[in-house]
C-alpha cells in the first residue's frame, strides 16, 4: 500500500532538515569504519592488554580471525528489569563461540530506577544519567576491540543513552537485546486505587506496601506501558531486535533462544560478512518516523518527546515535536495498555502484540517498510510472531484478527481515529500533552492556577484542602536547566482524587511525567523554561490560564499590560546532596527539552 500523505510529508521535511547533520555524521561513521580505531590497527602492547583475560577466547581474539563483540551491560540486581542481565555475559560468550565469534563486556553504565526515585531528590539525577549512559558506552567501544555490538539495557534513559553512545561508533552493526517484562501480578488499576485511597488518607501505608509489592513482584520490567515498555516497543518498530523480542518473559527457554538468535545474527551483518548493516545505517530518518509512529499508535510515554529527538540528533537527524503533532493527526490509537486501559504488556503480546500492530500499520501506509533493520531489509520481518519450535525461535503470520479487542484492535477500527499526543503553544510557550487516557471532556481545562517550585507543597496544600476546587497546579523551576528535569509522577494520586471530586483538574509544568501518567490532563515539557526567564516564572497565584488539547493552545488570560511588566519570580537556591551537586555542570548547559534536553550534545554541536 502507498504511504499515508502525511507520513510522505513529514519524513521528507525531515529528510530537508537533516541535510547538512546527516551527511556530516554518515561522512564520520564512514571514515571511523576506513580509519578508526580497530584490532588490526592497535600496537601489540594494546592488543595484549586487551585479550590479556579473556580465556578460552584468547587465541581467537589475538589471531584476529574472529568477530569479537563487544557487550555494553546495565546491569544490576536492584532494578528488576535489568537482573536478569546478570548471566546474559556469559551465555552471549558461549553463544559467540557456537557463530564462530567471540565477545567481551566492553564496559557496564549505570541503571537507575525512576521507580524508586520518584518523587525524591536522586530524580533529579534521572534525566541526566542519559548523558552518562551515552559516555559509558562510548568509554566501552573506544578500545578499538571489538567489529560489533550487543547492548543489554531496556528501562527509561537506559535504551535512550546506549543508543546515542552506540551512533557514535555506528559503523558497528549493533542489536539491542531486551530482558522482557516480569510476569503479571496486582492489576495496575487496582494498584492506582489503593495509591488515590491512600492519598486521602484511607488506606494505611502497609496496605500501600502491600499493594505495590504486589504490583511489582519479580524480575522484569513493570508491565504498566511507561517508558520502559515503550522503549522495548520503538526498537521493534526501529528494526534494532531480533523481530518479536520486546516482550517476552525472563527466564523462558524463549527469551534465552532470542538472545542466542541476536548473537548469531552479529557476524552474518558484520562488514566482514556479505550483508553488512551498521546502526548509523539502519536508524535513518525513516525509523526515526517508525518510532514516533509506533510512541503514537500504541500510546506510549511522553518521555520519549524527548529521547527520540536526541536519539535522533545522535544520528544527524532533527525532529521535532511539530513532527509529532502531525503524524498524531493521522496516526490511531490501537492500543488499550494501562495507563489508558486496564490490560499491562502482558496481555497485550498475548492479545497479538507488536507483530499484530505492525502488520496492521504496515497495511495502512502508515510505516516505513523499507529500513535497513537488523533482522533484513524491511519490517514486514517484525509483523510475524515468535514462537517456540522445537526448542528454537520460529516466526508466524500475525494474528488477522485480535485476540482480544478491548486491548488491541485493527487500524479500521482503532480505540481513537488520532495518537493523543498533542502539541500545546501559546503566550505560556511550547509543552506537549498526552490525552490517549484522558477523557475526551477533560481535554480543555480553563481555571486558576495554583503556582508552586516544589512537588512536596502541592501535597501539603492538597492534605489542607486547599486545592478543592477547578485549578491548574503550575509546578515550575522543574527544567533541566533548573533541577534536572524530575518526573513529577508523585503528583498524579492527588490530582486524580481532585478529579474524581468532581473538580477540573490539571497540571502545567516545565517539568516531566512519568510514561505512567494517566487520566488527569497534563502540559508538561513547557519550554522556555521558569529557570531561563520562560513564562511560567511570571504567573501568579489565581491567574486564569487555558490548557485545549483540542485546539493546541496555552495561554494565560491576562491583560497583556499587567503581563508586560511582570517581574519573574526568584529561582530557588540549588542545594546539595544525593550526588546532585556533581550534576550541575549537565543543568547549566543543557538545552530545551523539545531539542531532546541534553547538555552533552549541545555541547558537541550536535
């Protein structure tokens, strides 16, 4: 099928836009392949430090005759996404040796967990361990060993930073290789009840406790749809899995033969083979669509209105969020997966998952087909489902049909005809909203604001019954310029409870939300941001502000004089501790969050 018009427009401007950034970053990964650093290259004392450990493998990785890949690991057995990592080293070794290859650690970046973060002060430091993933993993590749890459992380900045480290050295073909969710436990609606029961002071906090230990009950990542899961989703859409990878339990014979299949598929797309794919290749603007597409259509995580672009930027490619808007337009919601469904990840791979989506999108002409993925030379590779044959992985035609229509449902007949992610301007500047949770009459909110710097007094004013009333609560001096950019996911259980008083609520904030933002309508991202003299540092307790996700507006309803001359509000003082004061090199120079909020490649000039 022809692709949608749109689709065509917007790659093609971003295509135009990229002109210059994009052949000057395939110009540099063409002459790393030529030039760069590699074993052949490195003087014997290098060379000998570098396989001085290595084993069993230590002959094959002096010859040189063998691909040696490199693993970059975010390992770690606190965050339960990433233990699973643990043994996957020497299993890929192992695996390595079956191709006739060999592999080695290359190096291990930090994986935090927004879950335990959130709504405490090491949040601060969430959004910027992006920027220290990405240089981890360059450190990792720099040693000039290794002609491919394997790259184990799956939760929120982790994805995100590998990859744009990994572009730097993208003349390496690189697979991502995910862990999979943990298996279903306490339904998350039921979870969001007991949080909203105890916020108002009716559930105690070992039935929270007990409620969340439910919820969040083994290894894998969270089965909710945040930013974990959406990750998983867009390297499936970008063709960076093996096809049908994304969410496949821990600890299945499955989810081991995935892995193995990764592994031997390296050599096969190394430039030493016959079919030579690296990843500065393979993302190209046209899986960079993909992911928005995929973000859009399954209502994925506003978080990644900010990854992507810098994603992106690693790759010479800029995107932006007027690009999202317009493909939003176009793009249907066929997802039902909480926070805008009562089904977690689980039930939707069950349903039929992302080979169903992206057969269905693919029909459409609302996907690229035709990208370099890893797996072969088009997409229609990942509309198939894997399953288990004979103890090896074997691809079906997806399901014609959803296994269940109240979580998936085709493209003729989608949940929402657009991907409920909106952009918002006006005299207040840029923010996105996501509305794919929120119901249709909530999406226009015009009320005055409460205005706070600190997530912790909007739930001191809430205990005191200040906020019964129509508000929008302005949490400013949120950015990342001004703390880091924390995701203000502690707010939601309040506000839903003023939402479910009858109240209309919402929140404008230069700030984040988690992927597991929900029914309460949010303008987050605003940018300028209050720390760079944006406007929010101008608004004032009871002034009335408009938030439409219907007609993109945000705006203060106040007399432009009044506004003119208005001082802005103070800037709190930083503080130290929990590591924050280290940070604050990547606050001072960080860009806006629609330009991807990274200090590290505004300063490359990338």
């Amino acid at each position: 099928m022809n692709l949608h018009p749109t689709l065509e427009a917007v790659t093609s401007r971003i295509i135009k836009r990229s002109a210059a950034s994009r052949a000057a970053y395939l110009d540099l990964i063409d002459r790393e392949g030529d030039k760069g650093v590699h074993r052949p290259n490195l003087s014997c004392g290098n060379l000998a430090h570098g396989f001085a450990a290595s084993g069993d493998d230590k002959s094959a990785i002096r010859s040189g005759a063998a691909m040696n890949i490199g693993i970059v690991t975010a390992y770690n057995d606190m965050l339960s996404a990433h233990q699973p990592y643990g043994r996957y080293p020497e299993q890929i070794k192992i695996f390595a040796r079956e191709a006739g290859a060999t592999a080695q650690v290359a190096g291990g970046v930090p994986a935090m967990c927004d879950g335990v973060t959130q709504g405490q002060l090491g949040m601060e430091l969430s959004l910027f361990s992006r920027d220290n993933i990405a240089m981890g993993t360059a450190i990792g590749l720099s040693h000039g060993m290794f002609e491919g890459t394997l790259l184990l992380g799956i939760c929120d900045k982790i994805v995100p930073g590998l990859l744009i480290g990994a572009l730097r050295f993208g003349h390496l073909p690189t697979i991502l290789i995910p862990a999979g969710p943990m298996p279903s436990g306490l339904a998350n609606k039921e979870k969001q009840r007991v949080r909203q029961l105890y916020a108002e002071g009716k559930a105690t906090k070992d039935e929270l406790l007990e409620a969340e230990a439910a919820s969040y009950h083994g290894a894998g990542t969270c089965t909710f749809y945040g930013t974990a899961n959406s990750n998983q989703m867009m390297m499936e859409m970008m063709g960076l899995h093996i096809p049908g990878a994304a969410f496949v339990n821990p600890g299945t014979k499955l989810r081991q033969e995935l892995t193995r299949a990764a592994v031997r598929q390296l050599p096969t797309i190394s430039k030493a083979g016959n079919d030579y794919r690296p990843l500065g290749r393979c993302i190209d603007e046209k899986a960079i669509v993909n992911a928005a597409v995929g973000l859009l259509t399954t209502g994925g995580s506003t978080n990644h209105l900010i990854h992507l672009p810098a994603i992106a930027r690693a790759a010479g490619i800029i995107i932006d969020w007027e690009d999202f808007d317009a493909l939003s337009a176009v793009v249907p919601l066929v997802t039902r997966i909480y926070p805008n469904g009562s089904a977690d990840v689980n039930h939707f791979h069950a349903a039929g998952g992302m080979a169903f989506v992206i057969r269905e999108l693919l029909d459409a002409g609302l996907l690229h087909g035709d990208i370099m993925t890893v797996a072969g030379m088009n997409m229609y590779d990942y509309a198939k489902e894997v399953v288990l044959d004979a103890d090896r992985p074997a691809w079906n035609a997806a399901p014609l049909e959803s296994r269940n229509a109240d979580i998936l449902r085709p493209v003729s007949d989608p949940f929402s005809p657009d991907g409920g992610m909106r952009l918002l301007t006006g005299n207040l500047g840029r923010a996105a909203i996501k509305t794919s949770a929120v119901d249709p009459s909530r999406q226009t909110v015009e009320a005055p604001v409460r205005v706070f710097a600190d997530q912790n007094d909007v739930k001191t004013a809430f205990d005191a019954g200040e906020l019964d009333q129509d508000v929008i609560i302005v949490v400013r001096f949120q950015g990342p310029r001004a703390n880091g950019m924390p995701e203000l996911h502690k707010l939601t259980p309040p506000m839903g409870v003023l939402q479910d008083r009858g109240f209309k609520v919402a929140l404008l904030t230069d700030g984040r939300m988690s992927g597991a933002s929900g029914k309460v309508p949010a303008a987050i991202h605003c940018w300028p941001e209050a720390k760079d003299g944006g406007p929010l540092a101008k608004l004032q307790d009871g002034d009335i502000v408009r938030i439409c996700a219907k007609t993109g507006e945000l705006a203060v309803l106040v007399d432009e004089a009044d506004w003119q001359q208005r001082s802005l509000a103070d800037t709190p003082v930083e503080c130290a501790g929990t590591g924050r004061e280290l940070f604050s090199v990547m606050r001072s120079l960080s860009d806006n969050a629609e330009a991807g909020a990274s200090a590290m490649l505004n300063q490359a000039g990338l």
